[in-house]
C-alpha cells in the first residue's frame, strides 16, 4: 500500500516528533552543512619525515607507524604527546604481531628475536598468546599518546576464509576498547562489500581504504589513507585532489592521510584546496 504524504513525513523523524523536534533537528542538519570543511577533514601524513614542531605547525593529525613494526619505549611515546599541541591527534597502526604472520618481510624491522613457537602464533587475529600481548603493547602505545584510533592493517594473505572471519570476531569482540576509541580496518586480501559491511557493522569498525582503489563501507566514516595511484613514488595531481574532497561526506569529521613519496606536499596542497573551497 502507498504510504500518504504524512506518513512519509513522519518516518523520517520518527512518529512521536513534535514540530519543535523537527526544526530543531532541520536547525542542526543545516549547520552541519554550513560548517568549513577545514573543520570536517583532518589531512595529514603516516608517520612524521621532519621534526615534530616543524610538522604540528602544518597538520592536525599524524598516524604513527613505529608501532606496527618496533613499539617505542612507552616514554618516548608520552615525550612525543608532550611535544605536540593539545588539540594534536595521533593515530596508529596496531602491531603486526596481531594482523601479520612470522613470515611477513615486514618482521625484518622486528628488533625482538621470535623462537619458532611463538613465530607461530603470529597474526590473523587468532586467539594465541602472542597476538594478545600484540593488542596489550598497542593498547598501552594508544594510552600513552591518548590516541583514540587504532588502525589493523592486514596483509593480502589475510583472505576472507571462515577460519579468519572467526578469528576477526573473537578478536574484537575480546579486545579491550577504551571509552571513545574507535578501531580501523584496512583489508587487502580481495573481502566482498556485503561481508566486509556486515563486519564492520557487526564488530564497530571503520572500513579502511585507499578512495582510488575501493570504496568504503562505512561511508558516515571515512578513514582514507593516499598509497599513490600507481605506487608509492606516484604523485597527485591537483584534479584527482579535487575528485578526493568530492568524495569526503560534508557533516562528518573524515581523516585523510597521505603514504606516498610526497606525502607532505601532496597533504600540504590538499588542505589549501579545501581552505580554498571555504572561502568561496
């Protein structure tokens, strides 16, 4: 049956809404919408080429990748919170001891020797002793720079099997979240839409992606992270910049974060494309 015209109205504020609740809501819908996106887009880079109160001085945010191959020294972390802006933030990427596997190259940056039992408790989330003390040291490598954004990246050997869907599950449904903190996750390993929604739906993550190569899932979310359209020494150009701050929701705070080779000037010319759009 067609609903009528005051139905249609009412389901979209809900059918006890007084016109009170409604123009407040409208009222709150618009100033969304009239906000700057300097305000909404947080441009910045993963990991930090220059001193500290050289980069704090261009960027609102940095994603630390020293934590996914050798953890700091949780001091080192705290200096590092000290020295930047209050309203600074640190990401991370969580330690490769919970998405990567032994074999990975990327343990060759891994200054602690593994014997050959706990190599093979290594990665893909599953439910071993290593990839708890894994989530323990990124846990306290977040706390020590008041991060509120964990970052799993996962290789493309981490496919969407049922074994690894299950070790997904048991891991984030045990790991301990602080309030406020929210988890990313990057998929490499060919995952369907529909599943990797259901998940993020289901484990409250922020699908992850590169907008030149995938779309994202969680769309009200969006964690982008700029690998370079042709590898890592690719360079953008100012329409695909253009194209990028398209793609960015307008009443929500999105977080884009450069990895190429001119990762600095490329975030450097993105936040000026976007001071220029609001000041037109």
């Amino acid at each position: 049956m067609k609903r009528s015209s005051t139905s249609s109205k009412f389901s979209k504020y809900g059918s006890g809404a007084s016109s009170t609740d409604r123009c407040a809501r409208r009222r709150q819908s618009v100033e969304s919408r009239m906000k700057p996106k300097t305000q909404l887009v947080k441009v910045g880079c993963c990991g930090i080429r220059t001193a500290m109160i050289d980069y704090v001085q261009h960027f609102r945010v940095v994603e630390v990748q020293q934590t996914f191959y050798q953890p700091p020294q949780i001091p080192t972390l705290e200096r590092w919170r000290k020295q930047a802006p209050h309203d600074f933030e640190f990401t991370l990427k969580a330690w490769q001891l919970i998405t990567h596997e032994a074999r990975s190259p990327t343990y060759r940056r891994l200054k602690r020797k593994l014997s050959e039992a706990e190599q093979t408790q290594c990665g893909s989330f599953r439910p071993t002793a290593m990839v708890r003390e894994g989530w323990e040291v990124t846990l306290a490598c977040a706390r020590a720079l008041a991060a509120r954004r964990i970052l799993f990246q996962c290789p493309a050997s981490f496919t969407p099997t049922r074994e690894h869907v299950a070790d997904m599950r048991w891991f984030f449904a045990s790991a301990v979240r602080d309030e406020g903190m929210q988890f990313l996750w990057e998929p490499r390993g060919g995952w369907a839409d529909d599943l990797v929604r259901t998940l993020c739906r289901e484990l409250d993550l922020v699908h992850v992606v590169d907008p030149f190569s995938a779309r994202t899932q969680t769309p009200d979310r969006c964690y982008f992270r700029l690998h370079g359209r042709k590898g890592w020494r690719y360079v953008y150009e100012t329409v695909e910049l253009e194209e990028l701050l398209a793609m960015l929701p307008g009443d929500s705070t999105s977080y884009v974060l450069f990895n190429n080779v001119r990762m600095r000037e490329d975030a450097m010319r993105f936040q000026e494309l976007i001071r220029q759009g609001d000041e037109v």
